[in-house]
C-alpha cells in the first residue's frame, strides 16, 4: 500500500521507516529541509535502536522516500499525521500548532477515499474538530495513537502489544478500519489484539495510558519519601508490593524521576484540557504527581550535596548519563541534565558522560564539561552520581573498577540501580533514593 507520514520527527521517521520495512511504499513529508536531506541520505538523524538499519535498508529498495513537498502525499491511501504537540509556551495546555498547519497542508492532496490517521498525542475532541476539514475532500479521519518507548520504538511499531483505532460510527469509518487491519497486516496476522473505538477513546487511550504510568512512579518515588524519614528502603517495599498482581513491578523503580518529551507535557496537557472540559477536580492529582516528579531531581542534589561533605562547591562531581533514559540521546525534560545543571550552579565541577547524548546535552548546556568515555569521566571524581540507567553504568561497571578510578570512594545512585551492598563492600559510601 501507499502511505504518507507527515512530520518526520521521533515519531514519524520510526513509523515511515518500519512501514517501509513490512513491505508498503512510503512518503515521509516534513517542512524541515535538514531533516529531510539526513533521511534522504538514510541517516537517523537520532539514536535509536534498530532504526538505523531500517532505514537504509527502506531508501535502498526504493520503498521509502523523504520530501518536503506535501504534493507527495498525493495517491496515498493512507496519511499519518505524526507532528509533535509540545507544551504550550506560556502555559501547560498542548500546542496544536504543527498538527492543524499538517492537516491544512495535507486537505489539498486528498482524494475521495483516502484515510487520514492521526496518531499525535492530542487533546480529547481534536479529532472532533478537524473532522469536517478532512470529510469536506471525501477523505476519513480516524485516530491511531502511538504507544512508543523510546529505544524499543522500532519494535513497538513493527511488533506492538496492540494496536487502537478510533473512527467514525459511519460506513466510511468500517471501511477505513479494514484498511488499518492491512496497513498493520504483519501484527493483525499474529494476533494483536486491534481494538476499534470512537475518536474520543482512541485519543483518551493515549493520554490516560501515560497518566496512569506516570501515577505509578510518582506513587513510588512518594513512598521514596516516606522512606528516607523512617529508615525503610523503598527498593524492598516495592519488591514486596509487586509481587500482587493488582500492581506489578514495573515502573516501581524509585530514582529521580521521569523525563523526555512525553509524560511531562502530556500529564500537564491533559490536565489543562480537564480544565477547559469543566473536569479538572478529575485529574487533579496529576498535578501532584508533576510535583513528586520534580521534588526527587531536587533530592538527588540534595544527596550529592551530602555525599560531598555538605557543599560540592568546587568539588568534582561525575555525572554517570544525560539522556532521561537509557538506549536514547533525547534530553528533552531530562531529569538527569536537570541534576548536572543543579550541581554546576551549587559551584561544583561537573563532567557529564553518556553513551549516546553527549552532542544533543551540550547543545544546549554548552556550560557543562563533556567528556567521551565512562572511565575518562571517572577519573579523579570526588562524587560520582549515576543518573541515567546504561547497562554499562548498572551492569557492566564494578565497585573495584570504580575505586581504582576516583579520587574518593562516594557514589549518589540516582537510579536505584547499583548492588549498594556490593559498593559498600568495596569501601564506598554508597547514597540511594529512598534506601538507609
């Protein structure tokens, strides 16, 4: 099939490149020339995991291809509108600048029949609103959200635990839901649960999805709290409590917090958008949960503080990560940048590492210092604080190894992710979030 992506960002590269990937001709459109030159090239102009390779194995076939011109779009069936929704400026609201100037710049190429699927995290009722632009050409808008985890986004796309589809209660709306099922065809064959629902559900699935993990860590990272005033280890607690199947354990992982450029701006869209429904007592404690979130990036500090004696002015500290998550080098909201920043304006001397964000972090923190290399960032460290979870951080880095390296036995595990025990054997003094 033919299809169309428009807006070749995080979300619109992976998806025009894994659809290539299972067989169909695609299109991807976006208004900046840079971005487009670097796919055209078959170049991932980001990090992540197995893209890279389907990519240019898409440009060699010939099934993909990237333009800036939106006539391109014309002789899809099917057109992905996979712009970003970033935070309002001047408020939390979701910006719908790009997805609007999308759909106006697609009306003109559509054909009677076409599909226009959107799977931009939007606010409830959007689809509502732009509907009669696009049934006005004779084409559909259904809504498609994405479920993406940034560094397995090439296997949530190609492989997902499911896949939402919102449409019209129409004949038209039926039809676009057979063509969907052959869009997805490799993962509707093996049984992937399809679920068909109204715009509305289809764009509240997405939100309250990242709401509902976001409650969770922040419930966690609460429990941190209680725990660094009462001597209990939140590491346990959470342990003990997921082993119910009510709860589960993951996303239970105490640390400093989430990040990146979905649940921060989409926890806060959505309750702005509760807001403007006459709702807002409904979601009112995502407000909180924003507020736990931020407190624990404000706690790591604290801890490193403490772990340098009480002040890190002109200590040298080592920050083990920039980007918000492993197996990624977005920084965008990252809570482990946020830390470095924190620290450089306490005084202190930080040396940031990370395998794969270092260019994106000093773009835009050109005052931090950079070093490539875990070990060459080690070296002489008087603090080392791990905020950003790389295996060769958690897994592949030993306490004897550490040791050898820095100029004093202090780790701050931002992470919850070391063996404290094992550090401590090694004559660390080891500071966890939420643990004695």
């Amino acid at each position: 099939m033919r299809l169309s992506v428009i807006g070749c960002g995080y979300l619109g590269a992976v998806h025009a490149a894994a659809m290539a990937s299972i067989g169909h001709e695609v299109v991807g459109i976006d208004v900046d020339e840079r971005k487009v030159a670097s796919l055209s090239k078959g170049v991932a102009p980001f990090f992540e995991p197995g893209l890279q390779e389907i990519l240019t194995a898409g440009i060699e076939s010939g099934r993909l291809t990237f333009t800036t011109d939106m006539a391109a779009a014309s002789g899809a069936k099917v057109h992905f509108i996979g712009v970003g929704t970033p935070q309002q400026k001047d408020g939390y609201a979701a910006d719908m600048t790009y997805v609007n100037a999308a759909v106006d710049g697609l009306v003109p190429y559509l054909s009677e029949g076409d599909i226009v699927a959107g799977k931009s995290t939007v606010p409830v009722g959007t689809a509502a609103s732009l509907t009669p632009r696009v049934e006005a050409t004779g084409a559909t808008l259904v809504w498609n959200p994405e479920f993406l985890r940034e560094g397995w986004a090439v296997q949530d796309t190609i492989d997902p635990d499911r896949l939402v589809v919102g449409v019209p209660a129409t004949d038209a709306g039926t039809t676009a839901t057979d063509v969907l099922r052959q869009v997805y065809h490799p993962a509707v064959a093996k049984g992937t649960p399809f679920i068909v629902t109204d715009l509305a559900t289809a764009e509240l699935v997405k939100v309250s999805a990242n709401a509902f993990l976001a409650t969770k860590i922040s419930f966690i990272n609460a429990m941190a709290e209680i725990a660094e005033v009462t001597g209990a280890d939140v590491t346990q607690l959470a342990d003990a409590i997921g082993h119910d199947a009510r709860i589960g354990r993951r996303f239970l992982g105490a640390g400093i917090g989430f990040g990146g450029g979905c649940l921060p701006k989409d926890i806060r869209a959505f309750a702005a958008r509760a807001e403007e429904l006459g709702r807002g007592e409904s979601v009112g404690f995502l407000r909180e949960v924003d507020a736990i979130n931020l407190r624990r990036r404000e706690r790591a500090v604290e801890l490193a503080v403490t772990a340098a004696g009480g002040t890190v002015y002109d200590k040298k500290i080592t920050v083990l990560g920039a980007a918000f998550k492993p197996h990624s080098d977005d920084i965008r909201d990252s809570p482990a940048l946020d830390v470095a920043v924190r620290l450089h304006g306490l005084g202190a001397k930080v040396t940031v590492t990370d395998p794969a964000a270092i260019e994106n972090a000093s773009r835009v923190h050109p005052q931090l210092t950079y070093v490539e290399g875990r070990d060459n960032a080690l070296q002489g460290a008087e603090v080392v604080i791990v905020v950003t979870e790389w295996d060769e951080y958690r897994r592949e880095l030993t306490p004897a190894h550490v040791g050898e390296l820095v100029a004093n036995k202090v780790i701050v595990d931002g992470r919850n992710c070391l063996d404290a025990a094992a550090y401590r054997d090694a004559g660390f003094t080891y500071y966890g979030m939420g643990r004695p």
